[in-house]
C-alpha cells in the first residue's frame, strides 16, 4: 500500500508552522527543508517544502503562496487519552488562534484541529442510546471537550 503523506498548503509560514507543531506534539522532528531555485516561482532561496512528522506520522508543508487557505473542510483530529491531554492540546495548538464548538479550533496558521477525547467517543458509542444523545447534547455546548462534565450529562446530571 503507498504511503499517503497530507501536504499542507501555506502562503509563506510553512517552516514557522512545522517547527511549531513538531514543538507540541512528542516524537516528532522536521525531516527535511527544500528551498525555491532560480527557476522561482518564488525568491531563490526561500522555503518551499518542509518534511516533518508528527508522531511518526510524515506531514510536508508547501509555501505556496496566498492563492490557497485552511478552512473546515479538512481537520487534523487528536484522539486524546484523557483530560489533560485534551487541555494541553487545547491550550498549545489554541494559543494565538480561534476556538470553535464541539472541540474544534483553528491554530495561528489557520489549521482546524479537533482535539477529543477518548471518553467521548465510549459515550458516545453507549449501548443506551438515551444516555448517548445526553453526551451529544452536552458535547454541543462546549468549547473545549471536559470529560467529567461529558460523564456526568451522559448519566444524567
């Protein structure tokens, strides 16, 4: 099976953006920075790609150019063990971005990310469909994604 690699567009951050990343998630390094040549489009000796993994997960971002943006049709989803994972992501990829509903944000680079944890994902998956829809309605609600409180709804508190 090939190896499928998500290529990150960028106007000009993609290297400020990769080493941010590679800043907040372990096991993770930048694997390989190429540079525009004199054929351009873009100043000669100015990034253009730069290889990264995350977790071992391989990424490359593209500066590009302006022509392209993020938007919410494509997020990155960490699947957190539990809350301090959830506020740690939060806070970290948060910082300088926007949050948005239902443990959704955009970072400083526009990224959207969902940072969830696993606990929403049992509750969610209940075989007691009414204590399920209690966990959605509570989940709907939120910013940040808050395990206790995600429990407690689901129990009917």
């Amino acid at each position: 099976m090939p190896k499928i690699t998500p290529n990150l567009w960028f106007d000009t951050q993609g290297k400020d953006a990769a080493e941010f990343y590679v800043s907040v998630f372990p096991h993770s390094r930048i694997t390989q920075v190429s540079y525009y040549g004199e054929a351009g489009p873009r100043p000669a000796g100015t990034v253009l790609t730069v290889d990264f993994e995350l977790d071992g997960q391989p990424y490359t971002a593209i500066n590009g150019g302006p022509e392209f943006t993020f938007d919410e049709a494509i997020s990155l989803l960490i699947n957190c063990a539990d809350q301090a994972e959830v506020d740690y992501y939060w806070d970290a990829l948060g910082k300088g971005g926007r949050t948005g509903p239902c443990g959704w944000l955009k970072d400083r680079y526009g990224l959207s990310w969902q940072v969830i944890p696993d606990a929403l994902g049992e509750l969610m998956a209940d075989p007691d469909p009414a204590r399920a829809q209690r966990a959605l309605q509570a989940m709907l609600g939120m910013q940040k994604l808050d395990v206790d409180a995600l429990r407690a709804a689901a129990d009917g508190g």
